[in-house]
C-alpha cells in the first residue's frame, strides 16, 4: 500500500507540471476576413500555457492552410476547427450534375443543391423532375456523387 500512495505522489507533481506546460497554437498572423481562403503566410504560431487551451484549437498550419474563414480571425487570436471550414464549390440553388453508380453502370443528372458544401461534404440535391431529395457528397465544382448509389424499385403486377 506504502508502495503505490508513494508512486501516487511522484505522479501527481508531473501531471501537474504537465498541465501547465507551454503548447504551441495557429494563430492569425493578420486579420482574416469571412470568406477568405486561409493561405499558409496567414498564419503563424503562438505559444500558450497548457491550461488555457481550449478544445479543437489547431496546432498545424498544414491543418489549417487552403480552408475558408467561417468568421472574421483576429490577428493573434486563437480560433477553433468550426471557424473554418473547405472552401464553397457547391452553393445554395445551383445546378449541379449527379453521378450514380453501381459495378457496371454509371448514371448522370442534373440536380438543384438544396445546400452548400466543399469537397467531401454531403449537401442535398433536389431531382427537379421527381422532387426527390437525395444526399450526396461533393466531388468537384457543380459535381456532385449520390451516396447509397441507384436508388431500385420494384415492379408490381
């Protein structure tokens, strides 16, 4: 029992130490403006002690280059992973062609976006001659790939 209350405290004075300890962040080194797609002369690194880092604060600048500002980013401001996101190729209303498919086939359409999104978001697309919403993922600007593939149905006699 001495034993581990002595391996207790030896512990405890590092994981304090630990918490308190510098960590380096991605700031703005400029003010950023909403809209603005973030470049990598944009930013720069700030250190901060560990305590007063906040969750899903960005630590790479790799992390953060190439995204677009959700909100204006003040110069030496830490910003979390939600005040930004991929840049906008898909907006709201426009058309934009559908790809469907399965082992063997491949489909298109035209489709209105009923939401915004970068690559790799799901926006839905409205089929303007059934009305059908159907998710889908963006793949390029105006492209966008259905999720699910085909949808099938079934005759009836």
């Amino acid at each position: 029992m001495k034993a581990l209350v002595t391996a207790l405290l030896i512990l405890l004075p590092a994981t304090a130490a630990t918490a308190e300890a510098a960590v380096r962040i991605v700031v703005p080194a400029r003010d950023i403006a909403r809209g603005d797609v973030i470049t990598e002369s944009d930013l720069t690194f700030r250190t901060i002690e560990g305590e007063a880092l906040m969750s899903g604060v960005a630590t790479t600048i790799a992390g953060v280059s190439g995204m677009q500002a959700r909100r204006v980013l003040r110069a030496g401001e830490a910003f979390r992973d939600n005040d930004v996101r991929r840049p906008v190729i898909v907006a709201k209303g426009q058309t934009v062609t559908m790809q469907f498919s399965v082992p063997g086939v491949e489909l298109t359409a035209m489709g209105r976006a009923m939401s915004e999104g970068g690559v790799g978001d799901t926006v839905t697309v409205q089929n303007p001659v059934s009305f059908r919403m159907i998710s889908a993922t963006v793949i390029a600007p105006g492209t966008v790939r259905a999720i699910g593939g085909i949808p099938v149905t079934t005759a009836r006699r």
